[in-house]
C-alpha cells in the first residue's frame, strides 16, 4: 500500500472519529455509551449464557464454555498483547495531534490498535452465532448488534478510531471462525448445526 494511500485511510479514519465523536452526540448516548462499553455491566449476561447452556446441554456444555473461553482468550490476547503492541497506536483521547475530543472515560495508557473490546465482543457473538444451532436464529442478529454496539461505543467515547473497532471485528471474527472449526471437529457438539 503507497504512502499516499495510508495517509488517505488515515484522514477518512479520523473524519469518521469525529463524525461519531464530535456530531452524532446526545445527552442519552452521553450517559448510556461509556455504561454500554463497560465490561463488567455485561457480566449478568455473559453468566446467563454460561448457566443456560449448562443446564440445558450437561455434560457437552462443558466442551463448549472451553472452546468459547478459549476463543475469546485468543482474541483478547492477539489484540491486546501482539497487535497492540506491535503497531503502538496512540489512543484518539491521548493523541495530542488531534482536536475537540470528547472524552466520556478514563482514556487509559494502552494503545488504540485494534480495539479489544470488538475483538471480544465479535468473537463471543460469532461463535455463539455459529455453535448454538438453528432454533437460536432469532436472536443471531442481536448477537451481531449487540458486538456492533458496543463497538461504536468505543468510538462514541473517545478512546478507539474507527478502523481499530472495524480491525478488532474482523481479527475477533477469524479467531472465533478458527475455534468454531474445532470445536466442531472435537466432535463434543451441543446443538445441531444449522446449515
């Protein structure tokens, strides 16, 4: 890729920051967004998920909380302690290059690149969305909005680019794709796969 392309991907990746950041702002997303993003608001739902599958599949849903555990370890790792820390992307709320931000949490020390909190939450939806079988379609798109939320809330609240939340969803995607593939080939499956 040419260094005029770069930087345009650059300049196109921070006009869509402030557009999120600066212009798409209400008092509602102001108070709900950096709840939103909060890892441990989640935490009801992610202990819902784990008791409904123990109760609902025994012995098989233990393979299964593995291979989910393990997905979202992988991504979380990849993410936070080889990407980020590769590529060392300052944070928008500590870049110092940039202006009028606004900055609803504590912007933190770490890097910006690739969200890990997309990572995560596309890895959790995507291998929820491919394991659980057909009679859980319904909620398939939830699962896709529900990742996709709390994405852009990262950007809502300063402290991710645009392109680390699309890079994040896309890094946390693979790896699930990956841990699907052999959960299934464990062959310790809880549901039939829909097609």
């Amino acid at each position: 890729m040419s260094l005029i392309a770069i930087l345009s991907l650059i300049e196109l990746d921070h006009s869509l920051f402030y557009l999120v950041n600066s212009e798409w702002t209400n008092p509602f997303f102001d108070w709900l967004l950096p709840v939103w993003r909060n890892k441990y608001f989640w935490l009801p739902v992610y202990l819902f998920i784990i008791l409904f599958v123990i109760f609902n599949y025994g012995k098989k849903s233990y393979w299964f909380i593995l291979f989910l555990i393990a997905a979202v370890g992988t991504a979380d790792f990849a993410s936070s302690q080889i990407i980020k820390k590769t590529i060392q992307r300052t944070r928008p709320c500590n870049n110092s290059g940039l202006d009028q931000i606004r900055s609803l949490v504590s912007c933190g020390s770490g890097y910006s690149f690739t969200s890990s909190h997309a990572t995560n939450h596309f890895a959790v939806s995507y291998f929820l969305f491919a394991t659980l079988g057909i009679q859980f379609k319904k909620i398939r798109g939830w699962l896709i909005a529900w990742a996709a939320s709390v994405s852009f809330a990262q950007v809502y609240v300063g402290v991710h680019f645009p392109m680390d939340v699309f890079s994040g969803m896309i890094l946390g995607i693979l790896i699930a794709k990956l841990f699907v593939w052999m959960y299934r080939r464990s062959g310790k499956l809880i549901a039939e796969f829909s097609a």
